[in-house]
C-alpha cells in the first residue's frame, strides 16, 4: 500500500500522499494542503521544497553522489565527450555512433551567429563583464529566430531551438572573450569538434590556425561534463520558472545566467579566485582569513566553499582538483595560488567552524585555477560556467514542458501592514 503521512490542524485530519523516487527518495505531496486546512507551506531557500519530479540527474548530498540518468559523473568525466554528454541530458539515453555524428552534424550546421550581434560590442562599455553582455545577447537571439519562440510549436521547431542555441553559445562565448581583450573575432571551423571549435574561435586567430593543445582540450570537455547539469539548482530553478510562463527558451536562458551569476552560485568561481589573489597579495596568511570567514560580523565568506545539497564533498571538487594538478603540471604552470588553495583547503576541513557545518570545497574551489592557467580572465570564469550548464537548462526546460508544469507561482505569509487609509500628501 502507498505510505501517506497524517497532518492534523484544528479539526480537520488529512492523509499526505508519501512519493517515492526510483532511488527511494521520499517526499511529503502537499499539493491538497491548502485545499483542505487553508495552510500553505513556508521554506524560505526552499530548502526542504521538491519543486518537481525529475529523470534526468540523480544527486545525494550525503554520499556525495551526482550521476546523469543513472550515469556516474566520474565515469562521464573520464570517458565522454561534452556533445555526447548534452545528447544523454538532453534525449534520456547515451547517442550510438550515429546518433552522436547526427547530433554533431547539426550542431555544426548552426555554429553561426548573425553578423548583426556584432554591432551589440559597439554599444557595451569597454570595461562590461563579460556576464552582462552574455545575458542580453543570449536573450536577443529571440528577436533574430521569431519564428522558432513558441515552446508549444512542433517538437521539430522546439528541437531547432534547442539546437540553435547550444550551436552558437560557444562562438558568442568566444566572441565576448575577443571583444574583451579587443582582438578581432574568430569564425567557426566546422570540422572540429564542439570544444575544439570553441578552444579555436576563443584563442586561435583569424588568419591561421592554431594547434589547441590536446591536454586543453580535453580539461574544457572535463569541466563542461562537470558542470552540465545539477538538478534544481539556483540557475535551473529560475530558467524553469521562467519558462512555466511558457516564455521561450532564450528568454528564459537568458533568466537563468543572470541567476549564475551571483557569487553564491556560478559567480563563485570568480571570487574564489578573486579570494586567493587577494590572501597572496596579503602575505598568505590563510588563519587570517579563515577567522575572517569564521567571524559573524563579516561578510566575508570562504568562497568555494559549502553547498546547500552536499554536505560530505562535492565530486565534482575531487575530480577538478585532480584535473588542476595534472594541467598545470603539463602545461608547465606554477601558479602560487594554487599552493595557497590546498592550504587554505586543509586548514578549513581541519577547522571545528567548517567541519560542524558541513563545509567541503565545492566544484568552484578550483576550477578557476585551471581557467586561469589555460589562459581565460577571471570574468570569463562564470562565462565557462554557463557554457557547461547550458545543456542541463534546456533539458530541464525540455522535461518541464513535457511535462505540461503548471506556471510557477509561490505563495507567501503576508507581514505588513493591515489595511489603512490613505493620508493626503499636506496631512502626512
Ligand atoms: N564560509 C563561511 N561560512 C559558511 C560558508 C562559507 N563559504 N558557507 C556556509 N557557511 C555557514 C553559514 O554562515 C551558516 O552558519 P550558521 O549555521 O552559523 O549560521 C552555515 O554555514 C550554513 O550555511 P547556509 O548559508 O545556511 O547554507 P546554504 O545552503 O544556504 O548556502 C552556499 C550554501 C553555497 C550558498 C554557501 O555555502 C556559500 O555561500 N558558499 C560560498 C559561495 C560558493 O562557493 N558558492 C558556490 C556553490 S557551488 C557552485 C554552484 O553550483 O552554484
């Protein structure tokens, strides 16, 4: 028989359905809780809500699990591609061979953005975070696609979306990028593969190729995988959100990197670089900050650090570690703040403060440290972040469509004011 749980308030008694997930997760159905007592639910953070079920990423914080549909992100990280990767999130199922050359083909075939966009980098100051100019390209494309914006249009036109969007992300990526340093854009090369067609438009040239080391490459396919999909996160939440509306996609992506941005969710790998900079440039003393970060009188936070679901580690922090060693040791880098990073690392998961908590480095800890050493600035960082994630937002927007969500809309405990008259401006 299927569990419920038993509520009483006042007189009246309801039975709450129990749902279980294949992984024998379990959640309280309130969805006639307000119907039957006039209750709603309070959960600021929405810590304990479930907002929806979902098949597509598997996560348990406790043991530190994270695989997508069904698959471990250890063995993804070690032996996918990032294309492959978005086709599982995407479509449910690893591609065979192809159905990878497919995905691959078409993708290729949208690699171009309009020239037009071009003209946006005449408009932003020249000191604009990379972020800002990202969210308001992205949401443009709405205006150069108008036919494809209907989210309820056929599966055929929503595919093409789909497609459009993860095809150009990387050459608007990379044109960002060039803008930025104020070198002239690069054109795809569409017989290479996604990350190397990126690594090519971001740091090659216009006028002659230039050979991406393949230990490069294949540290970008890695943190893409890493950071592809993390079930209803900060980011995902509001592109889901925003699509409840039936918004489309680009909109709704656009919604979603505005989200990443902040420093405590995507923009966190900036400001932990940003962080180790500034603990160098103080001499190294990582005791002073960690006090700082202990201290609840300052704001100071230990970036990269914690996570509202993981709270033994985070694997994607123990596979980028490895990564940031074996990178920088190819590639030749001493990067002092990297010695700093591991310090600072012992020293907090040593400390009472962070183990009572809970307080593991989280995927951000080094990330950027590989970011830096490949050769990105660190504005670029939360950029890299929303490339890898891009795949995870639309398929969750994809599965929220299927679906058929409601439009998300929460409630509230009112706490202001009872009704009042208005006062004329002369008698205030
Ligand atoms: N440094 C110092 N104290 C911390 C930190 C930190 N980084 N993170 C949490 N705490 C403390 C917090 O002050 C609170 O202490 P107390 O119980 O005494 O009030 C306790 O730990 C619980 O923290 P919380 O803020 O209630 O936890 P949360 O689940 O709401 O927040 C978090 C999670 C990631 C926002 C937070 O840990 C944080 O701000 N970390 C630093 C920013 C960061 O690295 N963000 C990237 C997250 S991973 C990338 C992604 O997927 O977004």
């Amino acid at each position: 028989m299927a569990e419920t749980a038993t509520l009483t308030y006042k007189d009246t008694t309801i039975e709450l359905p129990v749902i279980e997930g294949s992984e024998q997760e379990k959640g309280l159905d309130i969805s006639k809780l307000r119907g039957s007592t006039g209750l709603v639910t309070l959960d600021p953070g929405y810590k304990n809500t479930g907002a929806t079920t979902s098949g597509i990423t598997f996560l348990n914080g406790e043991q530190g699990i994270l695989r997508y549909r069904g698959y471990p992100i250890e063995q993804l990280a070690e032996n996918a591609s990032f294309t492959e990767v978005s086709y599982l999130l995407l479509y449910g199922d690893l591609p065979n061979k192809e159905e990878l050359a497919g995905f691959d083909r078409k993708l290729s075939m949208h690699t171009l953005v309009h020239e037009d966009i071009k003209n946006f980098f005449l408009a932003y100051p020249s000191k604009s975070h990379p972020m800002g100019q990202l969210i308001s390209i992205v949401s443009s494309l709405s205006t150069f696609y108008p036919d494809s914006l209907d989210p309820n249009r056929s599966a055929e036109k929503v595919d093409l979306t789909m497609i459009r969007l993860l095809a150009k992300f990387p050459t608007i990526v990379s044109w960002i990028f060039k803008k930025n340093i104020g070198h002239p854009i690069v054109y795809p090369q569409n017989h290479l593969d996604f990350v190397s067609n990126f690594m090519h438009m971001t740091f090659g040239q216009r006028t002659e190729d230039v050979e991406i080391d393949a230990v490069i490459v294949d540290a970008v396919n890695k943190l893409l995988i890493l950071h592809a999909d993390h079930e209803q996160n900060c980011s995902t939440s509001t592109v889901k959100i925003v699509g409840s509306s039936h918004a489309n996609l680009y909109a709704s992506v656009s919604a979603g990197i505005s989200a990443l941005w902040g420093p405590l969710h995507g923009g966190a790998n900036q400001a932990v670089l940003e962080m180790l900079e500034n603990i160098r440039l103080d001499g190294g003393n990582t005791t002073k900050w960690l006090d700082k970060a202990k201290d609840k009188s300052d704001p100071f936070r230990l970036m990269g650090f914690g996570h509202r679901v993981y709270k033994n580690f985070d694997p994607r922090a123990i596979i980028i570690k490895k990564a940031a060693d074996s990178v920088l040791e190819k590639l030749g880098v001493d990067d002092p703040v990297l010695e700093i990073a591991k310090k600072l690392e012992e020293a907090a998961l040593n400390d009472d403060y962070f183990k009572s908590r809970k307080l593991f480095p989280n995927v951000d800890f080094y990330s950027g440290i590989i970011y830096r050493a490949i050769g990105f600035p660190v504005e670029m960082f939360t950029v890299m972040f929303a490339l890898g994630r891009l795949p995870g937002w639309i398929a969750q927007w994809k599965e929220m469509l299927e679906l058929k969500s409601p439009i998300g809309r929460p409630r509230q405990i009112y706490t202001g004011h009872n009704e009042r008259n208005f006062v004329a401006l002369n008698d205030r």
